[in-house]
C-alpha cells in the first residue's frame, strides 16, 4: 500500500470537492452584486443614448442643408429647407422644396420631409427669417440663420449657416467633439 503525504491528501480533497458548484449564498452573493452594477449601469447609458441621438438628428440637419446647396447648384434654382412646427407641440419637421411657400405643417407636395426633433427627447429652435432656409444656384448666395438642437439632459448643439460656410458648433462650451461656437 503506497503511503500518502499530506500534500497529496490535501490536493484529493480539493479535486474531489471541485464539483460541488455554487452553494444557495454565493449564488445569492454574485446575483447581487451583479444586480447593483446593471442598476447603477443603466442611469449612465439612458444620458449616452441622449447624446448620441443629439448628435445624430444635428449632423442629419447639417448634410440634410448641404443636400439643399448641392441641389441648388446642380439643379441651377433655388431650393428652400422649411422648418415647421406642429401645433400643441413641440415637434419639428423639415422639408426641401423649390417652392418660397409651405402649406401649413403638414408639408404636403414636397420633396423630402424628415422629422427633426420630436418634443419629448429632443428640442428644436430656428432662427432663419420666415422658419426657411434658401438657397441659391450661385455658391455662397444663402440666408443667414441657426438651428439649435437640445435634449432632455441639457446638452445642446447649433447648426450654423454663414454666408460662406455650414458648420456645426457648441453654444456652450466645447462638448460632444464640438468646437465652442
């Protein structure tokens, strides 16, 4: 009979126990540490979700106007973004047109129609004269104006039309990978 160590002994035990799994308390232990780092998780994913669905409804208004410029200078006419309100709400809508005139918020008849901002989640203000953006076949002949986009979390960038140049900028300070306007 071949004689055992106490090492030897010590690691039978250990092997030999190996397959008994989790017991009902360390089950009860590791759920609940994983059900604090998914709730304290959630809370920062609800203000990242904010953000980026900031960024993206700006940057949508910022190539949806370049789309305006370059239809003008292709198309050699002027085209017009109108941007509109709905009544009792918050909700913006925009549209592309080579007519001076929209019919009411409902843009019916033109080209392109897109959501801007919803009224819950994210905010919309314009400031272009008569709520219309216009552009002409001659490359830097447009109106002057902004569109500020802002979510629930406070965050906010602008959409900027100069006389040479569409940019994107923030009011504030420097935030979301945006220059300070």
């Amino acid at each position: 009979m071949i004689k055992m160590d106490a090492v030897e002994r010590f690691y039978m035990e250990i092997k030999h126990n190996n397959n008994r799994g989790f017991t009902f308390i360390e089950l009860l232990a590791s759920l609940t540490v994983i059900m604090i780092l998914v709730a304290a998780g959630i809370s920062n994913y609800g203000a990242l979700f904010a953000q980026q669905t900031l960024i993206q409804k700006t940057e949508h208004l910022y190539h949806f106007l370049r789309l305006a410029q370059t239809q003008a200078i292709k198309g050699n006419r002027q085209i017009y973004v109108h941007f509109c309100q709905a009544t009792n709400s918050n909700s913006w809508k925009m549209a592309m047109s080579n007519s001076p005139v929209a019919d009411s918020c409902s843009l019916n008849g033109h080209n392109k129609v897109e959501q801007l901002a919803d009224g819950k989640k994210l905010f919309a203000a314009t400031n272009f004269g008569s709520n219309q953006a216009s552009y002409q076949p001659m490359r830097f002949d447009t109106n002057l104006g902004n569109v500020t986009l802002s979510n629930s979390n406070g965050d906010s960038l602008k959409v900027i039309q100069s006389r040479i140049r569409l940019r994107i900028c923030s009011p504030d300070s420097a935030r979301l990978g945006y220059e300070q306007c």
